[in-house]
C-alpha cells in the first residue's frame, strides 16, 4: 500500500466525524495528521501524528505551518459544543451570519436581527 499511501490531516480528529473519518483512513493504510486543541485525544496508532492547535486563536501563519506536508485535508471542524443541546439548531441563517460576523444581507422575517 505504501505506493498509495496519502498523508491526510483531518480537521476535529476525536470529534463525532472526525474520529470515524481517521479510523477509516487509518484502517485503509494511510498517514493521518490529526489537527485540532487536542489532536492526542483520539489515542495512538503507527500512522497518527497528532498536531496542536487552536483554530479560533491561532494566526494564519500558525495554521499554515500544521498544514504543511499533507496531500489531503479533511474539514470536520466543529464549533465547540455542550453534548446534544448543541445539535439543535434553532437560528435562522440571516441570524447566525449576523452573529458570526458576516453582513447580514439575507432577506427573511428575521433580517431585523443584529
């Protein structure tokens, strides 16, 4: 397999995605680069290399450096959660671009909404 072998960083390694995504890769033979605050969480293996960082606090610089020698990137980024209640999702979208910084440029019942 070693003429096949990827290296592929996966963004929320032990999150819910993000941890069945690296076992598969790994399962398949393939070199995982584990990204995210705590990249040792998910446990050991041969082919896992775990690397720290913050994505909400880090400088494009520093993010770029851990990105570095991957052929592949994986986005199973999440936000910061509280368990299940963090799965709902009760924001309109016009609202949830306004709260994350974007312009509020949807129009919707909610539009009003900073």
């Amino acid at each position: 397999m070693a003429g096949n072998q990827l290296t592929v960083g996966v963004l929320g390694p032990s999150g819910m995605g993000g941890s069945h995504i690296a076992v598969e890769l790994l399962g398949r033979g393939h070199r995982v680069v584990g990204i995210s605050r705590n990249p040792g969480k998910i446990g050991k293996h041969a082919l896992y290399e775990p690397r720290s960082v913050d994505l909400e606090d880090a400088s494009i610089d520093e993010i770029a450096t851990t990105f570095k020698g991957l052929d592949v990137m994986v986005c199973a980024y999440g936000p910061h959660s509280s368990g299940l209640d963090a799965m709902k999702y009760s924001r309109c979208p016009c609202e949830l671009r306004s709260w994350r910084g974007y312009s509020n440029n949807v129009s919707c019942e909610h539009s009003a909404v900073s």
